[in-house]
C-alpha cells in the first residue's frame, strides 16, 4: 500500500538530491525530504506489520469457528 509511494518519494528524492548544487537545497533535502522518506518507511512497516497480524487473527478465527462447529454437530 505505503510501498509504491515510498518508491516514488525515494525517486524524487534522489533526483532532487542529485540536482542540489548549494546549502539551501541540501537543507531541503534533510530537513524535508529525508524525513518524509523516513515516515513513509515506518508506515511500509508498520502496515506488514498490520497484515500479519491480520492473518494471524484470521487463522485464529477460523480454527475457533471450526471448533463451535465442531462441538455443535456433536450435540
């Protein structure tokens, strides 16, 4: 989700890095671009992080309906 826009600030990034030719520019690039990036790099995480979790929570879902069935077609 976050990765396609990860990729694009990176490309933007670096472009711009490769265009800076003085300290205004390179201010620009750590104290604005750098951090965007860095954010943008925590969200990627953060979202595996969330569909893992969600796929665990869903098997865990799945095995506990399967038992209710289970224990209801025994009754």
């Amino acid at each position: 989700m976050f990765d396609e826009v990860f990729e694009i600030v990176q490309r933007c990034t670096n472009a711009f890095r490769s265009s800076v030719r003085d300290a205004f520019g390179a201010s620009i690039v750590v104290e604005v671009l750098d951090p965007i990036r860095n954010e943008l790099g925590m969200l990627c995480l953060l979202h595996e992080d969330l569909e893992r979790h969600s796929v665990a929570v869903r098997s865990i879902l799945q095995d506990a309906r399967s038992m209710t069935l289970v224990v209801d077609s025994e009754e």
